[in-house]
C-alpha cells in the first residue's frame, strides 16, 4: 500500500479510538444521551472504516479469484495502480494472462502437429483416482477405425474394439494387432508408451497400417541405394575425368617418348578397368530392376536343394565344410526352378563364406511344410552378421565380402517376395540362420 492509504487507516483508526473514548466516559459518569449519541457514532466510523478497508482489498480479492478460476477478464484502472498493491496484482494477473496465452498456443500447435501426422495417435490421461480420459486423438487415428471423433472415453472405448486390451495393460507395446474396420479385418502395427506427470499419467498409443511402415521402409532402402549407386559413380567417373584430361595434355605435348607412350597405355589401360567395373555396376542393377515374374511349377522342393549342393560339392571338399541335410519327406513347392535355385546358390555362397575361419565349418539345411506353408532354414555356425550390418544386409550394393557384388541377399529377398514369400534371419556369433517361407 501507499502511504496515503496508510496514512488514511491510521487517522480512521485514531478516530474510532477516540470516539471509542468518548463513548466509554460518557457511560461510566451517568451521561446516557450523550452515550447514545457517540455510540451511533463510532458505529457509523466503524462502518465507515470496514468499507474502506473492503474497497481496499476488492480489486485485489477479485484478482485473486479470476487467478483461481482461469478468468483474466479483470482489469485494474491506472488510477488505482497508483497504488503499489494495486500494482503488483495487476502484474501478476499479466504475467499468469500472458502464461495462459502461451500455453493455449502451444497446446494449439501441439494439436495441429499430431493431425498432421499419417499415423493413428491416441493420448489417454488416468489421475490418482484412475479414472482415464481421452488427452488427444487425431484424424488418422479414427480414420482408421472408421469411427466418430469421441473425446469421451466412455463413448470412445465402445469404438475401438481389440484396442481396449492394451489400454488396460497401460504398459510399452509394440505389436501387430488384427483389428475389426466395417466388418473387414485389418492388421495394424501399435506401439505404446507410458508418461508420468506429477498429478497424472499419461498412455500414448500409436497405431500404423501394415502398408506404412512398408512404404516406410521402401523409402530408406532407396535413400540407401542411392547414396551407395551415386558413391559408385562418383568413384568410377572421377579418376576417369582425371585421366581424360591428363592424357590429352600427353597428346597435345609435342616431345613425345616411350615414357610417354607407357603412360598413356597404362592411362587408358586404367580407363578401359574403370569403365568395365561401372558397366558391370550397371548390368548387376538391371539385374534387380528387371527380375522376371516368376514361373511357376510343382517342383520337387529336397531334389532342388540336392542338386544345388551337388554344384558346392568341390568346394566343400576342398574347405572341410560339413553339410546337414536328410530330408525325411519330399515336399512339392510351386516356384521358378531357376530363380528357386538362385535362392539356394546365393544363401549357400554367404554361408561359405562366414565358415571360411571357424573350425569344424558345418552348413545345415531343413525343409518341413506346415499348415500349406513350406519353410526352408539354411544354417551355419560361422561368424554371424554383426549388429552395425543387420539393418542393411539386404541394401543393394551392401556388402562385407572384398570381392562381393552386394546384390546377393537383394536379388534373393527379391525372389523370395516376388513369390509372394517371406525371409527373416537371426544371427549370433557360432549361429546364424536364414529361414524362407512359402505359401503353397
């Protein structure tokens, strides 16, 4: 407060003292009028007094109260922000305005970041008395489940079926979940994750479809691709413009000798390597881009894995490498012999290599069919595929081996799906395994 309010207080105070005073003589010597009179007196002061006080603080308490309620629709006058009190209320009312604003800004960003994604999100709130409530759902999200865009989770968990589920685990997920869409089944990839806040927590769960995280992955497999074609080229092209230029500067050089004869032989020699290593580039690409469709007919799937063995059948004797293959029945399989033996030659060439330094290299092989799905498991006890490769090994181009082209396991994955197949591997040190199946 300033100091003529202070001021002010204490001169009312004064004279409700003295009234008071005056009063309390009065009565004591008999003066009852007069008792009466300054009574009515000190009471009006005391009124008086109260009401200042309470128009003092009402701006103040009504301050207060929008702060409580979120309301900043108060204002104090200039006038009254003479008054120091006054003041600081006022800028405190600001700040929490201006707080408010900032906040509603970023929940609005917030909110159109989340509709702007393609996959489903959904953010569900659950307080100390557990009781959830939805946070945020985004357009993609119910666009997928074909439902209204509830934000009453009482309404909303009615909607999203086998979902419930994991809400009620309220735990880190990922899963591929098969969910009911317009009497459809469709099959979506969830991940969940859990946030906890002072007063609440918070279940996050993502949802995408089957196809998005294939485009997704296509994408990075061309991103890869093209920084590995354009790593080629450049390598190729460069020492080729280099020496383009150097031997016209030797053509153009009147005193021509033997050395220089040599140089430009050796130059073009040069050329004439690097041309041929990005022609053969090239061929290997053409190789993925144009596979065939595949021509199918019911092949005897053991008598094909036989034969192609019988291609290693050298190189197995000559590098001590056991092979483990019985097959205890024969399976049909409908595939393109040629481009099912590429598989084979292919997964086996890889194997080969990783037994090069163990001892006691061994190669196993086993077919089974189940359920109209023939699996083909190709296994060794080589060096295995290292956690910094796993995530590239079928990146065209990608390769380990010195004298390796890279399109192996590329050509292959491509065969196996051009097949309407699958391919999955695991691999640790002393184990590695590439299991293939398909649909017959």
């Amino acid at each position: 407060m300033g100091k003529p309010q202070y001021i002010e207080i204490i001169i009312r105070l004064l004279l409700v003292i003295l009234n008071g005073t005056i009063v309390f003589y009065s009565f004591t010597n008999d003066y009852y009028v007069n008792s009466l009179g300054f009574f009515l007196l000190l009471a009006f002061q005391i009124y008086l007094f109260i009401d200042f006080i309470k128009r003092l603080f009402h701006d103040i308490e009504k301050s207060i109260d929008c702060l409580l309620y979120n309301d900043y629709s108060n204002t104090i006058s200039k006038e009254k922000r003479k008054n120091p009190l006054h003041n600081k209320t006022a800028l405190l009312l600001e700040k929490h305005r201006k707080q408010n604003l900032l906040k509603t800004s970023e929940q609005l960003i917030f909110t159109n970041i989340i509709e702007s994604l393609s996959i489903g999100i959904l953010i569900l709130r659950k307080g100390v008395d557990n009781e959830i409530a939805v946070f945020q759902i985004n357009k993609a999200f119910t666009d997928f489940l074909k439902i209204p865009k509830y934000h009453n989770w009482n309404l909303l968990q009615d909607k999203i079926g086998g979902l419930t589920e994991f809400v009620n685990q309220w735990k880190k997920i990922r899963h591929t979940i098969s969910l009911s869409v317009n009497d459809e089944t469709e099959t979506f990839f969830i991940k969940t994750s859990v946030t906890q806040t002072n007063q609440f927590e918070y279940l996050i769960i993502s949802l995408e479809t089957i196809q998005q995280l294939i485009d997704k992955k296509e994408k990075e497999a061309w991103y890869k691709l093209m920084n590995v074609m354009s790593h080629e080229i450049i390598n190729t092209i460069t020492p080729i413009s280099s020496l383009a230029e150097n031997l016209d500067s030797l053509i153009q050089d009147t005193t021509v000798n033997e050395d220089t004869f040599d140089e430009l032989s050796e130059g073009l020699q040069i050329i004439k390597k690097r041309s041929h290593h990005l022609t053969s580039f090239v061929d290997t690409y053409r190789k993925l881009a144009e596979l065939p469709l595949p021509n199918k007919e019911e092949l005897n799937l053991n008598a094909i894995i036989k034969a192609t063995l019988n291609l290693f059948k050298q190189e197995f004797s000559s590098k001590n490498i056991a092979i483990v293959f019985h097959p205890e029945n024969n399976i049909l399989i409908n595939a393109d012999r040629q481009q099912l033996e590429q598989i084979l030659i292919n997964l086996i060439s890889n194997c080969i290599y990783a037994v090069e330094t163990v001892s006691n290299p061994t190669i196993s092989i086993t077919t089974k069919e189940i359920n109209n799905r023939v699996h083909i498991e190709i296994i060794d006890n080589g060096i295995g595929i290292s956690e910094k490769i796993k995530d590239n090994i079928f990146v065209p181009y990608f390769t380990t081996r010195k004298n390796g082209s890279g399109i192996g396991l590329t050509l292959t994955k491509s065969i196996v799906e051009a097949h309407k197949g699958i391919i999955n591997f695991k691999s640790t040190p002393g184990n590695t395994s590439f299991v293939i199946t398909f649909i017959n």
